[in-house]
C-alpha cells in the first residue's frame, strides 16, 4: 500500500534565493501574485537561512507580483535593516543596498505613499 501523504507533489517556493558567485550580493525572485502576510513569515525564515556575512547589495524580483501588503513591506524593510547604517544614522540616498526590479503599479503606488522609493532602489528591467 502506497502513502497518498508521501505521493503528493511538493508545492513550488514563492520565492528564490541565488547568491552571486562572489558572494556579494542575493537575488531574489517572488513567484507568487501576492507578496502579504502569507509569504511575510517564510521569507524571513529562509532570508535568515541564506544570510551571508559581507553582502552588498540585494535584488528583489517583483515580476508577477501584483500586490503587496503591510507584511510585504515589514519583509522588504527587515532585508534593508540587515545592512549597516550610514554615518549617524541618517538617510543618506546613496545607500540603497536592496534594490527592486520590476515592481508592478499597484505595488509601486504602496512603496512610493510609504516614501519607501527613498529606501529602496527601484529599477525597471
């Protein structure tokens, strides 16, 4: 007798992690529509698995994701916190590690209210 529970395909990840071959900077990609309190605990927990000491910069692939929610957001802000600070604190443009590409309307709208564009790098690829 075969177990239906072993039998059945495993789900796909919402979401990738790929280190650059220098180590130096993590591209991630969502593959889910949603980026919201559903995928918000999971990607911190694998961020944390595949954190590397030294990284430079982060890419977040927003292709195909059409919304984001307040959980979305706290994700993409504890990516950025990963990195040090600028002298004193301040919010200095230049220092934008993390980096999203292709970030749909709807999403853009939501990062650009919370003034997060002065955060994030937003790139159209």
């Amino acid at each position: 007798m075969s177990d239906s529970r072993t039998s059945q395909p495993r789900e796909p990840s919402p979401f990738g992690f790929e280190l650059s071959p220098d180590g130096k900077t993590l591209d991630i990609k969502l593959s889910s529509r949603k980026f919201d309190v559903s995928l918000a605990k999971e990607f911190r927990s694998v961020l944390d698995t595949v954190w590397k000491q030294g990284l430079t910069g982060v890419t977040v692939d927003f292709t195909g994701v059409e919304f984001i929610d307040s959980a979305g957001v706290g994700a993409l802000i504890s990516v950025h916190k990963r990195f040090p600070a600028p002298a004193k604190g301040a919010i200095d443009p230049s220092h934008q590690p993390v980096s999203i590409i292709n970030a749909a309307p709807a999403v853009l709208t939501i990062i650009e209210l919370l003034q997060l564009h002065r955060v994030f790098r937003l790139v159209r690829r």
